[in-house]
C-alpha cells in the first residue's frame, strides 16, 4: 500500500507549530499502528500523515522504537487511568468491573490494540523497562485486588484466577476489534453472556480464617 494512502497525507504544516506537533506525531503513530501494525508502518509514513518531514519527526523521535515505546507507555497509562477510576469504588462488584474493562476496549480501540494486542518488532516481547510497565502492572494489580474481594483475601488461587479473568475479557475484546465481519449475536448480550460465563468459573468465595475459628 503506498504510503500516502496509508497514512493518509496531510498539507505540510507552517513552522512555529512545534508547540503541538510531538502530540500530534504520537496521536497518528497510535492511530497507524492500531490499525496496520507495527511492522507495516514507517517513520515517512507517519510523518506524512502529520505533515512534516522525516528529518523533523526524528528531532522529536530519533529512532521508531522510541515512537512505539512512548506510544506503549501513553496506551498502558490509559488503561490503568480507567482502572484507577474502578479501583476508587471498592463496592463496585467484580461483574461491574469486567463489563467495564470490556467497554474501555471497545470504545478506545486504538490504545487497547496498542497495549495488549501489538506485537513488538524487538526479540524480547516486553522491551519496555520495569518503570514503564508499571501503568499495565498497576492496572492488572487493581483487577487482582478485586478479585482478592470476590474471592477471599487468602484464597490460594487468586493470582491464576485473575490472569485466567483478564484473559477471557480480553479474548472477547480482541475479538470483537478484529472480527468485526463475523455474524455476531447481539453484542450487549454476548458481553452479558461470557461476563456471566468467566464467573461462574470462578471457585467459591473462601471463608475468612476468623470465621473457621468461631
């Protein structure tokens, strides 16, 4: 595909509007990556899509991999932002989050895609370092701490309970991003019905030890 229609050219932009360009560059990189992946896209395609030159891009992002890296991070910080907001209602019901989690993936595709669904051009699958995965960490320790309530603070099976929890969610939002051309049923009730399904895989609710004791 030419790169012009890949990125969907701009008009070059007038100097002395590099106060928003570094946002401007990091929304179209999100954009095009989400939609073609990492691989398919390059560094002219996406400044043209900003409408600036390549040598003006690399002042801001000197290789692609920093570009991804700070897109990475941008798309993680969103996901825990939403998670954050969840964390602050602990009455909130383990059902109520999972319906949540699925709703932000559907309705903001492109840092869903970017932060579980991209696959990274690097060897090792998770290139960023520890600092910059703390947003996707802190996210999935808000999940883990719901599921810590719905569970039993001790429960044994808490950690694979909440990775086996975060999996099924994210197989039904993959999907549901990627597949758009399947015959789905209703989509609401598809959600409600594999919503309902990963809890009733759920293993019951463990007493508390102050309660075996009396």
């Amino acid at each position: 595909m030419p790169p012009a229609e890949l990125a969907g050219r701009s008009l070059r932009k007038a100097k002395g509007q590099g106060g928003e360009r570094r946002e401007e560059i990091l929304a179209h990189a999100e954009r095009l990556f989400a939609q073609h992946g990492v691989q398919s896209v390059s560094t002219r395609q996406i400044a043209d899509a900003v409408g600036v030159s390549q040598p003006t891009l690399y002042a801001y992002f000197p290789r692609k991999s920093d570009l991804l890296d700070e897109v990475s991070v941008r798309a993680f910080a969103q996901v825990q932002a939403m998670s954050a907001t969840i964390h602050q209602h602990p009455d909130l019901s383990l059902r109520d989050i999972a319906h949540a989690y699925v709703k932000f993936g559907l309705e903001h595709p492109d840092p869903y895609r970017i932060a579980f669904m991209i696959e990274h051009p690097d060897a090792d699958p998770l290139p960023l370092d520890e600092a910059d995965l703390k947003p996707g960490l802190a996210a999935f320790g808000n999940l883990r701490d719901a599921v810590a309530r719905h569970l039993g603070p001790s429960h044994p099976d808490i950690e694979v309970c909440s990775q086996s929890l975060w999996a099924g969610m994210h197989g039904l939002v993959s999907l549901l991003l990627t597949r758009c051309g399947f015959p789905w049923v209703d989509r609401q009730r598809l959600i409600d019905w594999h919503v309902e399904a990963l809890l009733r895989g759920l293993p019951p609710r463990q007493a508390s030890e102050s309660s075996h004791r009396a």
